[in-house]
C-alpha cells in the first residue's frame, strides 16, 4: 500500500509498505478515505518529538471505511465508515473510565502520561497512523465512530481531533458568560477555539498569530477581533491595556512547541531542544490572564522539562488545565453540532492533495505557503 514514510527531520516520502494486519482480536483494518497534515505533525516533521523514528507513518486524523475486523469486534462490521478518534484507548482502564481517553493506562507502555495516539512517534506509543491507503485500529470497539449518513467526509475527518481539540480548549478555559477570552495561535485548532469559546458564552474573542492570512481567516470564521504580535508590541501589555489592565478572563495556547516570539525560547526549545519546545505562548498566556484566571493548553509540548514562570502563576492565583483531548467523549455533541449547522469544520480546509504529494503538503503547511490553513490528504484507494 502507499503511506507516507518519515526519513528524518523534514524529510518525508511516499513509499510503498506492506499491509496492516490484524494482530490482536479487537484490531480492525480501516480503509482510509480522508487523512489531515496536523500542525502537531510539524512537530515530528520538524524534529521535536522524542523518540521519532524513521519509518514511521504520521497521521492521527484520519475517517475510513472498515474493511476486515478481529474476532472480537462487535461495535462496527465490514463496511461501516468510521471517524477514528485521534487517542488509542482500551475503554476499560481506571482513566477511560472517567472519560479520560487521552491518558489511557493500557494502550501506551512507553509513558506514564500521555495515552496511545496514532502516528506520534514511539512517546505515544509507536502505532503507524493514517496518511496511508490503510491503517491498523487497535481497540475497534472503543474508539470508532460510525459516521451518519448524512455526513460529508470533509466535516467528519476534521471530528478526529480540530474540532474536538478546539472545543476542549475553550471547555477547559471555564469560559463564563460574557468573558474575555485570548487565544494565542491562529492555525486550525486555535481558530476552532476561538470559534468554540462562543458556544461557552464568551462576550468577547481575541485571537494572537503574526500571520497576516491566518489572521484573516480567524476573523472570517471564528467572527473574532485578531492581532498580529509583531505589530502590537508586547502581547502582555497589549492585552491588559485593552482589558482595562485586568487581563484577560481565560486565556488558550494552541500554539505549543513551535511559539515565535521570544529569541531565548526560539533558541533553547526549537533549534538547540534544550527544553520541550519553545514556551514563548505559554509565558504570555500565564502574563497576560487576570488574577484569578484560567490558561487551558492545547498546544503540545515534549516531555521533557520547559522554562515557564510557575512563580506567577501560582501568585496569580491560576488555574492551569491541560490534556490531551478526548475525543470519544466529545463526539456525540459535537456530531450534533456539525448536524444543526452549529459547527462548520469543513470551512477550515483550504488543500487537498493526492496522497503521493504528501512531500509537498509538509513543506507548505510548514513553511506557510500558498495561505494554508488545513490540508487534507486523499489516498489514491479512497474513491473506490
């Protein structure tokens, strides 16, 4: 089969390997019919993850068509298109069992923390993800979704992590009615934050990126005020002096390792990897939040350590939250959304490309060309 291949730091290939195969009773084999370029993808892309080895496939958001199941599986059938939540979970374990299936304690035995996720280097445990003709689905009775019938594709692929991602974002900021609310990062998840943080009652968004087109699109469609960090001085400042010097009610970074902004960080978390990514976002965040306030974190960081200043945040008073989202458990409310016209997650893709140019779609995505916000890769299997 055809599957994008990782051959070390911004260097990918379509390459041909051998098919996935069941290898326990509750596996399923998907045929893939949408697969995403993830911005966390650009964090293996560009050699941020630890332990990213090369072979693997990337691709953690993926929707497909089930084509062989374990004798085990009795949730889905042959022949059922599915949304494959971005989190491999065995739905038993004492986290799961609180919705937590982003930290699931069986899937993952490389991390005490983060659960399983697929196409995430062997930290996440070492699955192949979807940009792929196919893909492997541990725990087929747990994490797959029926899409309905009425779905388009484009919305569905986009429920495996963007959407649900977003909307965790602003669930974890504690967002109250008629709060001010700053995210920081203007790529899909951070735009989908934005989006979603009206849904909680925010009486006023702010969205913070430098570039231009992102910030355009952020203001079309999340309906946000946006600002560029290079024109408005320091970001700290700027967003206490519109707040009335309180700062903002709750504030979101959905930018995580990759954060422009400060040379020090630049330095010691993107080029030298001496902490787990650069935190310059997540500086702001903790600066630029009321006393009192809450910093919800999307963004992904290593597990390694960061230089953050924890001092002001616990003087501030604030309330920190952070995970990986769990996607299964968000999903019937969200499918509802997109159904009632609530959410439009297909208004975020701006490319689709043929799997075999998934080269391409790396190096614009990660360099910012051509006004990309979300790419959506279609293996050459997928209109059969």
């Amino acid at each position: 089969m055809l599957a994008m291949e990782y051959r070390g730091p911004k260097r990918v290939r379509a390459v041909q390997k051998p098919m996935p195969e069941i290898k326990h009773p509750q596996d399923a084999i998907v045929r893939v019919l949408r697969a995403c370029i993830c911005g966390s993808d650009l964090h293996l892309y560009n050699g941020n993850i630890p332990d990213t080895r090369v072979g693997s496939t990337f691709g953690h958001e993926f929707v497909g068509e089930i084509v062989e199941i374990g004798a085990d599986v009795t949730k889905v059938k042959v022949g059922d298109r599915v949304i494959v939540p971005f989190n491999i979970a065995c739905g038993e374990c004492h986290f799961c069992r609180q919705g937590m299936f982003g930290n699931c304690q069986e899937s993952n035995t490389e991390s005490t923390a983060v659960g399983a996720i697929f196409g995430y280097s062997h930290t996440a445990g070492g699955f192949n993800g979807g940009q792929a003709e196919y893909a492997r689905v541990p725990y087929a009775n747990v994490g797959p979704v029926i899409i309905p019938d009425d779905m388009d594709l484009d919305d569905a692929v986009l429920l495996t992590d963007v959407v649900p991602t977003g909307y965790q974002g602003a669930e974890m900021a504690g967002i109250q009615t008629g709060d001010t609310v700053v995210v920081f990062g203007a790529g899909p998840i951070g735009i989908m934050a934005a989006r979603c943080a009206w849904l909680f009652g925010a009486g006023r968004v702010i969205i913070i990126d430098k570039e231009e087109y992102r910030l355009e699109f952020a203001r079309n469609y999340s309906y946000c005020e946006a600002y560029n960090f290079e024109e408005i001085g320091d970001p700290v400042v700027f967003i206490k002096k519109i707040t009335d010097w309180l700062g903002a009610d709750c504030v979101i970074d959905a930018v995580g390792a990759e954060a422009a902004g400060n040379a020090l960080q630049t330095i010691t978390g993107r080029k030298l990897l001496l902490q787990a990514g650069s935190a310059t976002a997540l500086h702001w965040a903790i600066n630029s939040v009321k006393k009192g306030g809450i910093v919800s974190i999307v963004g992904v960081y290593g597990p390694t350590d960061n230089l953050i200043p924890i001092g002001n945040a616990m003087n501030k008073g604030l309330t920190i939250r952070g995970n990986q989202t769990s996607v299964k458990r968000l999903l019937p409310r969200l499918i509802e959304h997109v159904q009632n016209g609530i959410i439009n997650p297909k208004g975020l893709i701006t490319h689709r490309m043929p799997l075999e140019e998934v080269a391409d779609g790396y190096r614009m995505f990660s360099d910012k060309l051509d006004n990309c916000i979300k790419t959506v890769l279609m293996p050459p299997t997928a209109n059969q």
